[in-house]
C-alpha cells in the first residue's frame, strides 16, 4: 500500500486532507510521513499575513489568491482560526470568505484551529503548510488568528510577513504594539476608503524611520544583484519598496481596498522584491537558519515531553491527580516529574 507521502507528492488532494488531519491530530504516524515529504519541499516562499482582528486579513488573502490564479500558480492557504468553545474544531469564518475558489483545482483551503496556542498559529501550522508544498503549490499563505500584540510567530514560519493595519482603531499603529510592528516586511494599510488612512500611513513612516539603518556609504558599497535590483525597481515604482542586497530591507507601506482590490497588484509586487532580496542577501541565509533552528526546537521539544510522559507513565498520573485535586501545586510537580526522570 502506498504511504501517504508518495501520494501526496503524486498530487493526491486526499492524502493530503487525511496527513493534515493526523498532524492536528498528534497520531504517531504523521511523523514519519513528514519525514519523507521533507525532502521535497523548501522550494516554495511562504507568506504569513497577520494584524489585528477585523482588519480584513481574509478578504486580502482572497485577492492574493486570485491574483496569483490569473498567474496561473496554485495556491495552498493556511487559515487559523480561533477554536471553537463547543467543538474544538476551528470556526471557519476564512473558508466562508474564501468559498468563491471553492471550486478551484489550483487551490487548497486548510482551517487550523488554534486549540489554545498562542502567537496567532496552531501547533500544526508549519507542518500543514510543508504539506502544501509537497503537493506543489506554488504559491503557500499562511493567515494567522487575530490575536495583537503577539501575534508574531509567524515571523518565526513565513519568508516574507505582511502585516495589516486599518485606519479607525482610534491608537491605530500603538494598536499593534511593538513586537508586530517589527516583523513586518510589507505593512498594508487595508480599509483605505476609510478616513484616517493618511495619519496612518504617517504613523507608520515614522515607525520605519526609526529602525536602525545601514549608513547611506555602507549601501553605495554593497551594490547588489541584478535580479534583486530589478525586483525592487519594479516594486518601488508601485509600492514605494527598498531594499540593497547583503544590507537591508525597508518595509514598504501600501494601501489597499481588499473587497474591491485596489492595491493588491502593488502588494504582490512588494512580495516578490522581498523575496528577490532575500534569495540574494545575508539576512535571507540568516532567517533561514534561524527558522530552521527554531523547528528544530519545536520538534524536538514535542518529542522530548511526549516521551518523558510515556516514560513517567503512572507516576504521571498521580502527579496529574495531585494537582487537579488541588494537593500541588504545577511547578512543584514539574520538579518531582524532572527529577524522577533524572534519577535524583
């Protein structure tokens, strides 16, 4: 019987559900099925797009969607959602607003639910959107759950983060507090028929020139590929973008309508001058580890506590009972189960 990762690489859509579920779900055989897709995958760029609740995260990831359709690339979106309090399961507001490419070979809709992780992802996201890309997607968006100010482990799974601001939040850009503010690539101003955009719009510039910047003689120097120079010459015309090869991006500022779509071609183009400069820059090798790194530690660190559980095993559950009924507390009970492990 063939494993489900030769028919996810086969392009079985199926197969692909049926591993996405089992990875949300923990099953033990996921893990080796994750093993032999990963081979075959880190070829396609992820975007995360993240920001405050109600500011149209949805409605743009749509028009990205259709956007890269009429390239004719096929788009795999990662949607989490908050967790249902009654079944546990994700609310499924984003398929709502994505249901117009729900007959649409070249997409594929996934709803994560967060089941009570924080950082605006699901435990699963990373692996779910690696199993797009062995199906071969072209294109993988990652939209996490509107959650605030920390919201910013996407920046820790996405190449390229754009984060959504609207006009109308009264402190709008304090609205998003420091940590979302500095993961950003691109920063959408979405809702831009609305009053205010403008004051937004400045709030932010202001914000962006206060990030430390490579000195102006330190740029003329690094000169830089052709592609990357190309990629942002034709995102700076559209999209006001800048970036040098080996010395830094500065995260363009766009405005967009996303239920009409105004905007949106500006947003990819700034997408994909990041891109260039990332393929081509330091920062793009340093990201890379760092994000490689950290699954390395979120791997190893599920593994390590699902196992030290399994080996505790009825001494694990007597800590567990202790605690529930009120007896110990949890730190002094991860001290016990640590040391039982440790042999002291």
């Amino acid at each position: 019987m063939a494993k489900l990762a030769d028919k996810i690489l086969a392009g079985d859509r199926r197969a692909a559900a049926r591993l996405m579920r089992d990875l949300d779900d923990r099953m033990p055989a996921a893990v080796g099925e994750m093993a032999r897709l990963y081979p075959h995958t880190g070829k396609v760029p992820w975007v995360g797009v993240t920001g405050n609740p109600g500011s149209g995260k949805s409605t743009l990831v749509d028009q990205l969607i259709a956007k890269y359709r009429e390239r004719g690339k096929k788009v795999g979106v990662v949607a989490v959602d908050p967790t249902s309090p009654f079944s546990g399961g994700a609310i499924l507001g984003d398929r709502i607003r994505m249901q117009r490419h729900g007959l649409d070979d070249g997409v594929f809709v996934r709803s994560l639910a967060t089941r009570g992780h924080l950082g605006g992802l699901s435990r699963s996201t990373r692996d779910v959107a690696r199993v797009l890309d062995a199906l071969g997607m072209d294109e993988v968006l990652i939209e996490t759950v509107g959650v605030g100010q920390d919201e910013v482990e996407v920046s820790r799974v996405a190449e390229t983060c754009v984060v959504v601001v609207v006009p109308g939040l009264g402190d709008d850009v304090q609205a998003l507090k420091a940590g979302v503010l500095e993961i950003a690539d691109v920063f959408v101003v979405n809702k831009a028929d609305r009053p205010g955009v403008d004051r937004v719009v400045r709030e932010l510039e202001m914000l962006v020139s206060l990030r430390p910047r490579a000195d102006e003689e330190e740029k003329m120097h690094h000169g830089g590929s052709q592609a990357v120079a190309e990629a942002v010459a034709v995102a700076g015309a559209v999209a006001g973008a800048e970036a040098v090869a080996g010395a830094e991006w500065v995260p363009p500022i766009l405005t967009t309508v996303s239920t009409d779509g105004t905007g949106v071609d500006a947003l990819v183009a700034a997408i994909d001058a990041h891109r260039a400069f990332l393929s081509t820059s330091d920062a793009g090798r340093r990201r890379r580890e760092v994000q490689r790194e950290a699954e390395l530690r979120e791997v190893f660190r599920a593994r390590v506590v699902d196992a030290a559980i399994e080996r505790l095993g009825d001494a694990w559950r007597a800590l567990a009972a202790e605690v529930n009924a009120g007896r110990l507390d949890p730190y002094s009970a991860t001290e016990q189960a640590v040391a039982r492990l440790l042999g002291d």
